[in-house]
C-alpha cells in the first residue's frame, strides 16, 4: 500500500519546500487583505478567499506520485517547514495540516490513487474545505458570526478550494508533466504519450 521510492519520497519533500513558501506568502497577503477588509466587518473573509492556496499541496503532489499517503504528508510537511520559516500562527498550522490533508486522502483513496480527474481534484479540495471548516468552526469560534456571515464564509472557501486546490493544482501538474520534468512518474508518462 505504502510501496514509496526513494525518488517519491524527494518528490514530495521537494514540493513541500515549494508549497511551504507559497503558503507563508499566503498567509502574509491574507493578513494584510484583512486589515483592508476590517472597516467593513469582513476580515475573516479575506483568509477565506486564500484558503484555497493552503490546499494546495494535499491535491498536486497526490496527482504526480500516485500513491497512498502522499496528500496528507505532503501536506503536514509544508505546514511543519511553514511554521519553522515564521508562520505567525505557530504549531497549530501543523494540525491544521493534518486535517486539510486527511480530505483528499480519503477522495484520492477511494479511487485507489488512480482517478485524478477535474472532478476528483476539485471533489478533493471540497473536502480539504469542509475537513478545514469543520476544524475552523470549532478552533476558531466561529459561533460569533451570524449564521448568513458564516455560510457566506464557508461559500467563498469552497470557492477558492476548488480554484486553487482544484483546477490550478491539476493545470499546474500537467504543464509541469510537459516539460519532461515528471518522465518518472505516471502523469508524466501520459503527457509523453499524447
């Protein structure tokens, strides 16, 4: 089940660097667009927006490796190199993680790490969503907002998910595939072929 090579195991240590260092920036523009945002009472809105981009590593690398396990250690290991780089939220990003990568992990396995199409990528990303939700609504006191503020809140995510987590996740992989970069592995042999 857990059949890794070595070259899976940099693969995914590789790319969690990268994603570490995408969600920092995230989390530095969600910050700064929430200072815009509080005169209007929607601060929270602003990190909904990027949540997506937190995601993103539990659906991209899963889409080049393939195998069992990689959506949420990918995604544990950028939160872990995210806060050792200056996270401000500290170690509870590294549960955060878990949770946003269990999601996926559960949508990749039912299609035994074979089915990685446009509607699996963004159904996974659905479920990083409501997995993050769910943990948010009870970390973050989410019982404060009206019941309107916090579906408007749980719309906008769902949103970025799919966007990000989804369907630029997915494009991403597959421009990377056409490069030669991933001849190695499955997707890259496929974009070979076409």
């Amino acid at each position: 089940m857990f059949n890794w090579k070595l070259k899976d195991v940099i693969m995914v240590c590789i790319f969690s660097v990268v994603f570490s260092f995408i969600y920092l920036w995230a989390v530095y523009l969600a910050n700064f667009m929430a200072t815009l945002l509080a005169p209007f009472g929607l601060a929270p809105y602003a990190y909904e927006v990027v949540f997506g981009v937190w995601f993103m590593a539990s659906t991209f690398v899963p889409y080049i490796i393939q195998r069992a396990g990689v959506a949420t250690i990918s995604e544990v290991l950028s939160a872990v190199i995210e806060v050792i780089m200056g996270n401000m939220f500290g170690p509870i990003v590294i549960l955060s993680g878990i949770i946003q990568g269990l999601g996926p992990e559960l949508v990749f396995a039912r299609g035994k790490y074979k089915d990685f199409s446009m509607r699996s990528m963004c159904t996974a990303a659905i479920f990083a969503c409501i997995f993050s939700f769910i943990w948010g609504f009870v970390r973050g006191g989410y019982t404060k907002f009206t019941p309107m503020y916090i579906l408007g809140m749980f719309i906008v995510r769902v949103i970025s998910s799919i966007l990000f987590a989804g369907v630029i996740s997915k494009l991403l992989a597959e421009k990377l595939a056409k490069t030669g970069a991933l001849s190695g592995y499955k997707l890259g042999q496929e974009e070979i072929d076409e």
